[in-house]
C-alpha cells in the first residue's frame, strides 16, 4: 500500500541549525527506508517562492509565479512509501515527525487502494 508522508514549513521561518540537525535525521531515514525496500520516492521541495502556478485559461496557457496563497505553512518535501500495511505507515509518519520535530500529514494514495464511493 502506497502512502504520501508530508512535511510542512511555515513560510517565515529562518534555517537554523535544529533544521540542518532535522535534515540529517530525514536522510539517514530516508536511508533505512530504502534499504527495507519501502521508500518509493523522497525529496525535500524548493521554497513557494520558487514555484509557478501552471494552467490554462480559455486555451492558453497562464504561468503565475510564486509565492501563492495566504497559508502559513506550505509543503516543503515528502516520502512516497510502499508498505504492509496502515499501521506500518503511521509508524514510519511517526519516525518523520520525530525527524523533523513537527507535525506530518499522512495520505494513502488512490491508485493502492480502492476509490471512496463519494469521489466516483
């Protein structure tokens, strides 16, 4: 079963030597995840003023630069994780959040399990 384990940042927030310590933490995470053959994918994301919102309006394509939204917090990485099962999953959500010393949300992606009825 596929899981989305998602770390936020709040957007005003200075690096400092607690975040390089978290850092660490999540690679060498990362690195026991990969070698028990659960870690799909990881990578830690750019700040939102590096990104762009794509879309398309009335058949062309609009590229707005960032940053967006008046959120606190924005997504700043993640690990895609292949596991047994829930349990397992909340585990290593648990191991991220030690990590990072935060909060993390957990998702189940829709291609490992079957749709809920009220998305069909």
């Amino acid at each position: 079963m596929k899981y989305v384990v998602m770390i936020f940042r709040s957007v005003d927030r200075v690096w400092t030597d607690d975040d390089q310590q978290a850092l660490e933490r999540l690679m060498q995470l990362e690195r026991e995840l990969a070698e028990s053959g659960e870690l799909v994918s990881s990578e830690g994301l750019l700040p939102p003023e590096h990104g762009r919102i794509v879309q398309l309006r009335e058949g062309s394509q609009v590229v707005t630069d960032g940053p967006f939204g008046e959120a606190k917090e924005q997504l700043a990485g993640f690990f895609l994780i292949d596991v047994a099962d829930d349990d397992r999953a909340q585990a290593v959500a648990g191991l991220v959040s030690v990590a990072v010393d935060d909060r993390v949300e957990l998702r189940e992606t829709l291609i490992s399990t079957e749709m809920p009825a009220e998305m069909q």
